[in-house]
C-alpha cells in the first residue's frame, strides 16, 4: 500500500496543471471534430484530430511515469466536456435569438 501512495509525493504541480489543460484542450477537441466531421469539413477535422493525438500523447508521456497524473486528466476531461456542452448552449441561445 506504501508503494502505491509513493507517487502521490512525486507530483510536480506544474505538470498536474500542464496535463489538466491538456485534457481539457483534447476534450474541448473532441467536440470541436465531431462537430466538423458531420458538416463535412474535411480540414478543420483533419487538423483537430492532428491536435487531439498531439495533447492525447502528452497526458500519456505524464502518466506513463507516475500513475496519479490520471487524476488532474479525468478532472480535465470533466472540466472540458462542461466547457463545450456550456459553449454549445451559450450559441444556440444566441442562435434563437437572432432567429
């Protein structure tokens, strides 16, 4: 049990906060893509997947040494979903009332 708490001494905050916005960034992405996949833009989807794999492999290199990195990276892909699902809302609602 020591052991596996040993990491958690091991965090650099800096990197914690450096793979947090990288999931939010990879989350937000996500979004981004699937978004211009079905409308059929075949670049701004090329160049978002390029950005996910770019962010995705960051967290990967963090976690790959020190397990508790997971952490900040689920929070960031909590944090993220929330941003784009409240960003979606925020431009449809826009979108209403012009109409």
């Amino acid at each position: 049990m020591e052991s596996f708490f040993s990491g958690f001494y091991e965090l650099e905050w800096a990197e914690a906060l450096l793979v947090f916005g990288a999931t939010v960034l990879s989350d937000m992405l996500w979004a981004f893509y699937i978004r211009r996949t079905n409308e059929g833009k075949i670049f701004w989807a090329a160049v978002f997947s390029a950005i996910i794999i770019l962010s995705g492999g960051l967290v990967v290199v963090a976690y790959v040494d020190n397990n508790w990195y997971l952490v900040p990276a689920a929070l960031g892909a909590f944090v993220g979903t929330v941003i784009s699902i409240a960003v979606d809302k925020w431009r449809d609602e826009r979108k209403a009332k012009k109409a």
